[in-house]
C-alpha cells in the first residue's frame, strides 16, 4: 500500500505504508546512528515523535528482547529508506512484527536524506504519515508535557538488595541506567517524580539519580524548588532530562535546539581534562550557556560540534549532570565510569558521616 509523509512546512514524500490503516501525526526527528533501532524506538525520551532513520537499511537484526529499553514502541511512527523483511537472528522477532503488535506504522522506501535535509534547515516540525495521498485538513499542536499523568504516589518499586539505596526519580526512565544501578550491587527505589520529600526521606537513601524523559523540562517547573532541596541534602546525578531539571532547579534556563541531538557519535569534551570522547544522545532542548552564571554550577562537558552543555557540576556539592546518556543502549560505552563516580561521591560521604 502506498503512502505519504507530509511535513507541517508543506513539503511531502511518498513510500510504502506498513501496519495500521490510520494515519498518525507527531514531531519529527531523525536519528543519526548505524545501529541500535531496537532501543531507539523503545526509549521513552522519543514519546510521540516520528523518527526518521538515516542508516538506509533498518531491521535487519531485527528486535530482541534484551535490548528494549521500555515496555512498548514509544514512538510515534517509523521512517525507513529501506526496511529489511529477511530472516533474523534466533529469538529476535522481525521489526515489521514488533511495530505491528504495537500498532505504530512504518513508512518505507523514503527519499530520508532529503527528509533529513528539509528537517535540517527548517528545524523539528509538525508531521503526519498515513496510508495513501491524503494530508491532514489541520495540525494538531505538538505534546511538550508528557509528566500529567504521574506514579500513584504509594507506588514506590524496589528492585535489587545491594549495598548502596539509590532513589531512581522517575520521568520514564531507560531500562538500561537501571541496569547499570544493579551491576554495581544498588539497591534501587523507583521513585515518583511527584513524590513528597517527606515521603522521600522514609526511604533512608544513600543518593538519587534523575532519570532520562520525554518533553520540555519547564513542564515540571513548579516542582524545582523541591528538586533542588533534594540535590542539596543527597548525592546527586542527573542524564538527559534529569540534567535540565536539575540545572533548571538551580535558577539555569532552557531552549529548544533546532533539530536536537540524536545518534551514537556525538563528541563532548571534559573541560577540566580536555579529553574528548563520543557519546550517545537524544534530546530536543538544551541548557542555556548564558544561564548558567545565576547559578552555582560549572559547565563540565560541552559538545564539541556546537559547544552546547552538555555536563555540569556543583563546585561544593555531590552534584553531577549529564546531557549525554553514559549508558549507551546504543552508542559508545566510554562514560559508564560516571555511574561509578556518582557511587564513589556516595562511598565517601558514608565515611565521612562515619568518622563524624
């Protein structure tokens, strides 16, 4: 079956429609890495978005169940060069069925360099992709609060017995820094990103880890007075979203890159070290360089392509952020050692309160 993607500028590029038989509308983004489909298309940050794939061949490892970060497809809908239908791997299910038992369409054999391009020059935009030629007669405006419907505040999972409690504050986080938590013997508390402090102090924490997630951080700016108390008393470390929440609840602003980061090659530098290493990345907004002088915090990372932040540090406290994601999944594994220096930080305020 034929079908179309159309973009909000007017621009529009024809394909072959796979799944559902209705059409869909949502953000569009591309993503610029050769692998890791698998956990892309389940990672919560890309809740509602259109993907476009730039790697012009896509599925042909197909799904294992190991890899997904999430319990379903978190996008919105899928944009594919090419999407390979041939048999996989032993256990993995093909990309086609997973999509399809989601029920969250593909659109293949698109001209996706020049969507890319398009994107490129004219920023993320509205979109819509749908079976047949039609467009839609109106755009529906674009999701940034992805946070109204938060974790009954009781229902606090715990997972691991380890030695070390990390609170696990929750804005849909990636299976993956939870298991990063748990290789490193954690305890780990999935905490509601709503929860009281009151509430919070009963579960006797060692530190907390401010998860990954969807939309714009301002949505959650009336809880930032109480982020930034949490910060202050505990050993802190933000990834993604976490990063702009944290940041923002120490007086930093926001914005909205044109067409954000997202791929497995993206390199930062550590100002401290002047050491550049690749990261894995995948969000829309940015903390404001210039905002960052109301605050207390220093700039640590910076992306090495445009200089946006993308780390930052307390120059007293245990309070670390991350723009890049260092658990990979996909992407370069070479910023796990910040999961161990969030538990080191940790270590070494139990032995001071020991000594104390």
């Amino acid at each position: 079956m034929a079908g179309l993607l159309s973009l909000s500028n007017g621009e529009s590029f024809k394909g072959k429609w796979h799944g559902k038989t209705s059409g869909i509308q949502g953000e569009i983004v591309f993503y610029t890495g050769m692998t890791g489909y698998e956990e892309v298309l389940t990672d919560p940050s890309y809740q509602g978005q259109i993907i476009v794939f730039s790697y012009p061949l896509i599925g042909q490892y197909g799904i294992q169940a190991a890899h997904v970060q999430s319990g379903k497809i978190q996008a919105a809908g899928i944009v594919v060069a090419e999407l390979y239908e041939g048999p996989v791997e032993k256990g993995a299910m093909t990309l086609s069925e997973f999509a399809e038992n989601a029920q969250v369409p593909i659109i293949s054999g698109v001209d996706t360099r020049s969507v890319i391009q398009t994107v490129r020059e004219f920023g993320t935009m509205p979109a819509y992709m749908g079976p047949g030629f039609s467009v839609p007669d109106f755009w529906k405006p674009l999701k940034t609060n992805f946070f109204s419907n938060s974790m009954p505040e009781e229902d606090i999972q715990v997972i691991g017995n380890g030695n070390v409690h990390i609170g696990l504050v929750d804005f849909q986080y990636k299976s993956s820094i939870l298991d990063e938590l748990l290789k490193r013997d954690c305890k780990v508390s999935i905490i509601p990103h709503t929860l009281p402090t009151t509430k919070l102090d009963e579960l006797q924490l060692d530190g907390l880890l401010f998860s990954n997630g969807p939309g714009d951080p301002a949505a959650l700016t009336p809880l930032f007075p109480t982020y930034r108390d949490w910060a202050e008393r505990y050993p802190t470390f933000g990834i993604c979203l976490g990063h702009q929440v944290l940041a923002s609840s120490f007086g930093a602003k926001t914005t909205k890159l044109a067409y954000g980061h997202r791929g497995a090659n993206h390199p930062v530098i550590n100002i401290e070290t002047q050491k550049v290493s690749m990261s894995s990345q995948n969000h829309s907004y940015v903390v404001e360089d210039a905002s960052i002088g109301e605050t207390p915090l220093s700039v640590l990372y910076q992306n090495v392509n445009d200089g946006s932040v993308e780390g930052l540090q307390h120059p007293e406290l245990p309070v670390l952020t991350v723009q890049f994601h260092p658990e990979a999944a996909p992407g370069p594994a070479e910023h796990l050692q910040l999961f161990d220096q969030f538990l080191s930080t940790i270590q070494q305020k139990k032995k001071v309160k020991i000594h104390a």
